[in-house]
C-alpha cells in the first residue's frame, strides 16, 4: 500500500484565487512528520512548510497553511492568493521514525501539478 | 549562507560505468540523505549518513553506495550503470536526523546514461 497518496496529477487555479492539493498518508507509528515541497520546472525542491504528528493546531508559512486531520490522516496544502510563480510540482512527504531502519528519511508522494492561470 | 550545494549538475555516461556524485550540505548540518527521482515519480530514498555512519538505506541493488566525510560533504557512488539508472540524483540536508527536521534540498545531478 502506497504510504503517501496524491490523487490530483494536475490542477489549474485563477491567479489571485486559493487552492487545496490532497495529501492522505498511511502510517502505524504515532510519531511523525508531515511535509510539502515545490519542484519548479528547473528541478530544485523547495521546503514549504512542516506539521508533526503531536501537534494540534495547523502549521502555517505566510500563504500556505497546513489542513491536518489526523483520525482521516490527510495533510491537505491550501495555498492562498495564488501567484503565477506558484506554478510547479507540489510533493507531500512523511517522515517516520523508523522508517528504512533510519531516523525518519522522507518518503515522497507521487506529486501534483499546479498550474496557475493569469 | 550558501545551501546545499550538488556536483556536477548534468553527466552523461554510458552503461557499465562508475559515476560520483558529490554534495555539501548547509553549514552546520549533520546529516545528509540521497534520494533518486525519475520522470514523473516523486523521490526514493537511497541513504542517509549521520555523523559520518549511514543511518538507512533505500531499496536499492549493492551497486549503490556512499559515504560522509569528516566536514559533513558525502559522496554518492554508482557502479555498472544501466539505463534505468537515468534520474535526478537529489542531496538534502538537515541539522538532525529527526523526525520534525525538515530536509533541505540540492538542485540536484541530472545523470543520463546512453
């Protein structure tokens, strides 16, 4: 079963307006973290913003917020007022203590295209 | 303060060869991990070091390997490549090896093989 489920291949967004990029993950371990990174086209992935399992309000970075419902286990990113430079491959990834015998390496979703319309 | 830093940034091998990736972290940053992405794919973990030990290792085959030297840098190795060994290589950093450590992330090596 895939860890880390991404169900929009792409999405298309007015300039100005908000977005919500689904993000559902699969885990036994109580202690975890929850991340999303952007990959513009030039290939660089970028840390947007971080929420870990313990906590209980929704993490915040200036216009990305964070929905985390833990008991659905989804960790959607709402994006607001979108830009044209918001256009790129959006990633969720978890981080679990013990995965790959490690202490916590990311693994990633398949990903998200966002497309922002001027 | 400079980020991950990746090189080189394009390489271009035929099969059955040996490459070297290269990568220094942030400054201050302890530990380094290696991930594989392919066209389309989100990145596979392939290693993480932490204080010069590797910590994990992905799913893939012994012809992959790697190593952190004393200043944090790592190297990421690469035998008998094969087609399916084409990818963006991507470096990525943290302080900690924790689970609330974000990793930042390298532009990464682009690596085709012919």
């Amino acid at each position: 079963a895939q860890k880390i489920t991404q169900t929009q291949p792409g999405m298309f967004v007015q300039e100005k307006e908000a977005v919500t990029l689904d993000c559902t993950y699969d885990t036994s371990d109580q202690s975890y973290g929850l991340f999303w990174y952007k990959q513009p086209s030039s290939g660089e992935m970028i840390f947007l913003i971080y929420q870990g399992s313990y906590d209980e309000q929704n993490a915040t970075e200036g216009r990305y917020s964070l929905n985390f419902q833990k008991a659905r286990k989804s960790a959607n990113l709402v994006i607001s007022a979108s830009q044209l430079g918001d256009s790129a491959m959006y990633f969720c990834a978890m981080r679990e203590l013990n995965y790959g015998g490690s202490q916590g390496n990311l693994i990633f979703g398949k990903g998200t295209k966002l497309s922002v319309k001027p | 303060d400079a980020g991950v830093t990746q090189s080189p940034t394009h390489l271009i091998k035929t099969r059955g060869q040996h490459v070297t990736l290269r990568c220094s972290p942030i400054s201050g940053h302890k530990s380094v991990s290696w991930y594989q992405q392919v066209l389309g794919q989100g990145p596979q973990f392939i290693f993480q070091y932490y204080e010069k030990e590797e910590r994990g290792r992905g799913n893939f085959p012994d012809r992959f390997s790697a190593r952190q030297f004393p200043n944090y840098s790592s190297e990421l190795n690469v035998n008998a490549l094969l087609l399916g060994d084409s990818a963006l290589y991507l470096c990525a950093s943290s302080q900690e090896a924790g689970v609330n450590q974000p990793q930042h992330f390298g532009d990464g090596t682009r690596l085709s093989i012919l």
